[in-house]
C-alpha cells in the first residue's frame, strides 16, 4: 500500500507539476503577475513566498490537482492602475487562449519527451516466437508448430510479435508466404488467414484477418538512438492521443461502458506496478496518463482548460466575453459534472478492489 501510493503522488506530482508549469510560464512570458503556484488543493501545507517576483509557491492538502492563480483572473477583482498592466483580464484574447492552453500542451510535451526517453532507456518487445497454435486454425493446417520463430512474411523482415501480428491484420486474407526458423533450419510455409470475429481495444466485434496464433513469453529489450528514439516518442504520443480521443468519444456515445473509467485507485495500483517493471514502463505509464490529463483538460467543460478556451473562442468572435452571470452558472456546472465524473471513478475503483461477496 506504502509503495503504490508513494508513486501515485510521484507520478501525478510531476504531471500536475509540468501542466501547472506551462500556465506559470506563458503568464510570466506574457507579462502576468502569478500570485500563487499550489500543488495541490485545499489547506497550505508548506510554502514560500519569491522576494523578486512576489509569487507564492506552495504544497497543499489534496494531492489530486493543483493551480496557477494569477492576478486579474477574475473580472470584478479590484486592481489599482499600477498593476493593471501585470493582469490577465488585461491582455488581449490571443495571450489568455495561450496561457490557457499552455497546460494541456506542457503535458503532451512531457509524453512526448518521457516516451523517446524510454526508448532510449530500452523497451521490452515481444519477439515473433509462436507460444500457441490454435486446433484446427490456418497456422495448424500450414504446418506451424509451438516455439516456431517468424522471420519473414513475403519479403517483409519480421523481428517484432506487433510487426508479425499487424502483417498478418492488413493481409486481406490474401495467401502470406512465411520463413521460418525451428531448430536452427529455416522453413517456408504458405499459410491464408481466415476472417474471423474479435473483440478489439473497446470491447467492440471486428473482422479481421487472422491465422490462429498467440506470442510467447519470449522479449527482447531494444534501446534507441536519439534521433530514432525522439522519431518513437512523436509516433508513440501521437497513437496515444488518437487512442484516448477514440475511447473518450466511445464513452461519450455510449459505445464503451464508463465502468471502464479509473480513479486515483487504478492510478496508484497500476504506477505501482509500472514502477516494479523498471524505469522505460513507469516512463511509458507517466506519458500514457499525462495525454489523458491533457485530452480531459482540453474537453470544453466549464471549469477546465477547454471551458475556458470556449469562452475565450466566444468573446473573440463577439468582441466582448460573456457576461459574468452565464460564465459563473455555467461553472457552477462544470463543477458539478466533475465532481459527478469523480464519484463515479472512485466507485468504478472500489468495485475493482473490493468487490462485493468476495
């Protein structure tokens, strides 16, 4: 329990840490005054205050977010004309959109450079050993045997379990002509995969060629140059964004259960064990959750990086913002969808961890 909530406040630490740091930069940038820099909410724990700059930065009680206040954030705080110049409320509207978005993009930032980190580091990767061979499938028909390693499809170099398993995916089921190393001899065997009904990352039943076969326990871990490593973090970002957007949208639609949503519970058991797994798949894990935080930032919900965005989007196609009556009602609901979105992760964790009847 100590070690798994230990690297749950490491882990979400530092995100909240790199996405309050983007809003503290781009206001000092832009020439707003930061009155407070929190990590965390609620009671001040621990603090100082800049003699230079006058910022106070601080550790507060609730570890589950943090903040950036900044001076003239809200419209009806009195300001003399000396410090009007350092208000947010001052600068024009492209300014505000960029320290709002600063946030969300220092997270995305951090995936990107945890993630070629971890290449560079090394990452484990399955290797194309075949550790099962289903009864009366294509693979069993062509011959293929448990412990057969696939190094070529057609003319393709197979050296990777995701390479041999995507391969076989975008074959149409076309006729693949395999090379295969058992014993030390290489082999060809001409194997059609079959359409058959799976269920994919969401639960949802897809068609998709295939020939019967699962990986083995055997990996291989593989490190990177820089520049191949930054080129994987970049790849590796962007495949976790579009896969984040997708489940998001899935579970906005309906199509994928909000059972399937993790709270501060799920956080700390899995950086827990991304941490036992060395240092690439904490790097890995810490990037996967830095996208969420920054996709669930962006969403246009009142009280977010996103609502605030929207709002901004408004007042610079009306010229002027909203009034504060609709903005305060509708953060008022924000706040309430968050705190309902809260509740039911928390309960989807205590489901999984303590189960009822068991």
């Amino acid at each position: 329990m100590i070690h798994t909530t230990f690297w749950a406040i490491v882990v979400l630490g530092v995100l909240i840490f790199v996405h309050e740091l983007g809003h503290f930069l781009l206001a000092r940038w832009h020439g707003v005054r930061v009155l407070v820099f929190s990590l965390g909410f609620g009671p001040r724990v621990y603090g100082w205050r800049s003699a230079q700059s006058g910022t106070e930065y601080r550790l507060s009680a609730i570890p589950l977010g943090g903040y950036v206040k900044m001076l003239g954030e809200a419209d009806d705080e009195p300001i003399s004309a000396e410090e009007l110049p350092f208000a947010f409320h001052s600068k024009t509207v492209l300014p505000r959109m960029l320290i709002v978005a600063a946030g969300p993009f220092f997270n995305f930032r951090f995936a990107f450079l945890a993630l070629a980190a971890a290449h560079m580091v090394g990452v484990g990767e399955l290797l194309p050993v075949l550790g099962t061979v289903t009864a009366n499938s294509p693979a069993e028909a062509a011959g293929l045997r448990k412990g057969d390693r696939i190094t070529y499809i057609d003319e393709l170099p197979i050296s990777r379990w995701s390479t041999l398993s995507s391969t076989i995916k975008a074959s149409d089921g076309r006729l693949l002509t395999m090379t295969v190393e058992r014993n030390g001899t290489a082999l060809i065997v001409k194997v059609t995969p079959q359409l058959k009904e799976t269920k994919n990352l969401f639960g949802e039943t897809v068609r998709v060629p295939l020939i019967g076969v699962g990986p083995g326990d055997r990996m291989d871990t593989v490190s990177y140059g820089v520049g191949e490593s930054l080129l994987k973090g970049w790849e590796h970002t962007w495949s976790m964004t579009m896969l984040t957007l997708t489940s998001t949208w899935k579970m906005i639609t309906q199509v994928v259960s909000a059972d399937q949503i993790g709270g501060p519970l799920m956080i700390a058991d899995m950086a827990g064990k991304a941490a036992d797994q060395g240092t690439s798949n904490l790097l890995i894990f810490m990037a996967l959750i830095s996208v969420n935080l920054a996709i669930l930032n962006l969403l246009p919900v009142p009280v977010l990086d996103g609502g605030h965005l929207f709002f901004l989007t408004i007042e610079a196609i009306r010229g002027k913002p909203l009034q504060e009556s609709v903005q305060m009602a509708a953060n008022r609901f924000g706040m309430t969808l968050l705190l309902l979105l809260m509740v039911w992760a928390l309960k989807n964790d205590l489901s999984r961890f303590f189960p009822l009847g068991q």
